[in-house]
C-alpha cells in the first residue's frame, strides 16, 4: 500500500455452471485450462497441480539458502529475524505439504475468464439456498485466494456453520491481476479503479446484476471503486481496513507530530498506530511503489520471497513468528507456507509489487461514498478504525464492529468473526 498524500459492465451469459471441478495431469505444465475459445468473453475452467520439478526445485532452493548473520539487537528493530527464518525453512523444507493445500483449492470450482486482455481467475461457489445473494470478496498484498478458503463454506453454507438459510451467500473470490493464477498484465494502467471495472464486468458476466463486495488491503480500494462506479449494483460494502482517517489526523501522524487535540481513547491509540506506521512500517510500501522490477530476489529465493512477505507490518509479522515457534494463534505454520508457496510456483513476487507502483490513490483519506458500508474494526489492523472516524466518513454506515481480537489479514485470522460480520452487517438488506 501506498502513504497518505496531503490532502463496465457485463450480462454475458455463462454456460450452466458445473459443480465440482477437474485436475488433470500434465507435469509439464503448471497451469491446468481448456483450450481457449475464440471468445474472449468466455468462462473456462480451471485447475491447478504444481509439476513434481517444481517443487523439487522449491525444496533444494531452501536447503541452498545463503544465510545472512543475525540481526544486531534483540529485537526485530531491524526487520525479519534470522531465528524466525530458519525455523520457517526448516518447516517448509520438512514437514509442509502444498499437495494438502493445491487439493483444497481444486475442491472448489475454479475458473478464469479474459477481461481487459488479462486472464483473470476466480473462485466461483454457489449456494444451494435459493435466495443466497452474490458477494465478491477481493484479497490484498501479500495475500491471495487462501486468504479467504476459511470463510467459503460458513458463507456458501451457513446452516451447516452455525447460521441460517437467510445468511447464505454466492461467492466470488478473483485473484488480481498479477497475483496468484490470474494473468500478469503485459501493459500498464492496471490499478485499483481498473481492477474495479473488471470485478464489475465479472460479476455480470456471471448472471449478477445486484451484488454485495467486501475487501481489506488492496481489497479495500477495489471494493470502494467498484461501489463509486456502480453504485446502482452494489447493495452494500464491507471492509475491515476502512478508508477513514480524518484529516488532521493525517497531517499529524503522516509528520510524525503530536496528536490533534480533542481525541478520546480510541482517536488516540489509532492516531498512535497510524503514526507508527507511516514513520516505521512503509519500507516495503515504498520500495514497491517506486522500483518493484528492482525485487528479482524475490522471484530467485524462496527465502527471500518469505522474508519479504511476512515483513508486511509488526503485528503481523509478530502473529506469524509466534507461529514458528508453536503458538498458533490466528494463523498456522501451514497457513503462512501455503500463501508463500503459491506466490514461489505461480512466480507472481515481482509481477504482484507492480500494483504499488500502479496505484495514485492515497489510503485510508475518505472517498464520499454513498452505498451502505459495513466495517469490522480489528485492533492489530494497521489503524484500529474507531466507531467516530467511521461514521464521520461513511455517510451510511449501517454496522459497526469492534472486535477485541485480530488484525490484518481478518478473514484469514478470525474467519469466524468475519463472518459474522458479513452475515449480520449485509441482513438488513438482503
């Protein structure tokens, strides 16, 4: 993501939808499609098996691994732990095993369809309730899909999770454009508002003229774009990283100076969180915002691809190190390696960072939206959204929700909060 500056649709019909999906054996090729049809409009199926060479040459990488010396404080004042590393290598080199997660993904039914000129693939699960309404739900950097396998089926299913038919929801997870298994963008131009404009053309294209969106980190300014370009098909938004910062705030925290005046408890651990964040948390934010093709470790060391992606921001990073040393607590070891291997096979390190550079758009400033908005408010986010931000930059905000556990990656995290979140924000209007 990028700091704070001072201040299409479809209806293409879709072919009867086929409920499971298939895997076919080719170990030459990573990417499992049909042969594509003349239409561009056209959805395919799709499934994916990483080659046994592949993963092969994923485990003699990580056993090469050219260490660095440790860090010189105690602390990870000075970025990823040399300790935390080695216990992720040594996990991911003996006891992790794509195959589990490769099976679960291929569990659902998995499709791509060109839009723009770039292959853009997707998650598509129906519900077997009637009167389920269609939600996209889109991940952020450096997540993927896997950020949301947990909420699929509490969504697709809820009577069999602890809700009712009423709560049921049709799914939709895209990987964007660069990411994952969709197509890398071979021009420039693809930022969040594109990448709108794209969710909006698939979701007609997949029979949806009234839809629900929902998204954190990169999802956040896609979803938001989607509603202010189709607010008339957009019944509601969901986010847990609300783009909410007033603006005085951002001068102060963006600075590094003392607070505003006036702020209440909650308005002052968020400005805090905030001005910690832009002074200490944005080195990666930066490098990929100015020089992203600079990243070819990245994309040549497993290691370095790791280390890279858990340096996301300090409380994540402290979630994920917990976890190498035996405390799951929101993610598991097997959570953590499954994302990063998928960014190793599909080779998607650098081609992914290019969205910072892409992107124009200042985080977290208000955009004046005007469909109903529904927020979970975590407090290990990068800013804990206090309710009064909220309310102050959602003219119709419908549901807010602080929650006393959680952060960045929330459906990841806390899949089942998330999900209450969505059912109880969106029922009102459903």
């Amino acid at each position: 993501m990028t700091a704070p500056t001072p201040p299409g649709g479809g209806g293409d019909t879709l072919a009867p939808e086929p409920t499971t999906t298939t895997q076919t054996e080719t170990p030459k090729r990573t990417f499992v499609l049909e042969e594509r049809p003349q239409a561009e409009t056209s959805i395919r199926l799709f499934s994916f098996r990483a080659s046994d060479e592949d993963l092969a040459d994923l485990k003699r990488r990580i056993a090469a691994t050219r260490w660095p010396d440790r860090e010189l404080v105690n602390d990870a004042s000075q970025g990823v732990q040399l300790a935390t590393m080695q216990k992720l290598a040594d996990y991911w080199l003996n006891s992790h095993d794509w195959r589990k997660v490769e099976a679960k993904i291929n569990s659902y039914p998995n499709f791509i369809t060109n839009i723009d000129g770039v292959d853009i693939h997707f998650i598509h699960v129906k519900s077997k309730h009637p009167d389920a309404k269609p939600l996209v739900v889109t991940h952020g950097w450096p997540g993927s899909i896997i950020e949301q396998l947990k909420i699929i089926d509490p969504l697709t299913d809820p009577t069999s999770f602890g809700g009712s038919a009423e709560d049921a929801f049709d799914v939709v997870i895209p990987s964007l454009p660069g990411y994952g298994f969709s197509g890398k963008p071979t021009k420039l131009g693809w930022d969040p508002q594109r990448i709108a404009r794209a969710w909006i053309t698939l979701m007609g294209r997949l029979g949806y003229d009234r839809f629900f969106a929902s998204g954190g980190d990169w999802g956040t300014p896609v979803t938001e774009q989607i509603a202010l370009q189709a607010p008339r098909e957009v019944i509601a938004i969901h986010t847990n990283m609300p783009f909410a910062m007033p603006a005085d705030v951002a001068r102060a925290a963006f600075a590094g100076g003392p607070p505003p005046e006036g702020l209440d408890a909650d308005e002052l651990r968020a400005f805090e969180q905030l001005k910690f964040f832009f002074g200490k948390g944005l080195a990666y934010a930066q490098e990929m915002g100015n020089r992203p093709q600079t990243l070819y470790a990245v994309d040549d060391s497993p290691i370095g691809l790791a280390a890279w992606i858990i340096d996301h921001d300090i409380d994540s990073y402290r979630l994920i190190a917990r976890a190498f040393d035996g405390v799951a607590e929101g993610l598991t070891r097997d959570d953590v390696l499954d994302n990063i291997t998928l960014y190793w096979l599909t080779k998607t390190g650098v081609s992914s960072s290019r969205l910072y550079w892409e992107n124009k758009l200042a985080f977290f400033v208000p955009l004046g939206q005007t469909v109903p908005v529904v927020i979970s408010s975590f407090p290990e986010e990068l800013y804990q959204v206090p309710k009064s931000w909220a309310e102050k930059a959602y003219s119709n905000l419908i549901y807010y929700q602080r929650h006393p556990k959680g952060g960045h990656f929330a459906a990841w995290e806390q899949p089942q909060a998330f999900v209450d979140d969505l059912r109880n924000g969106f029922r009102s209007l459903r």
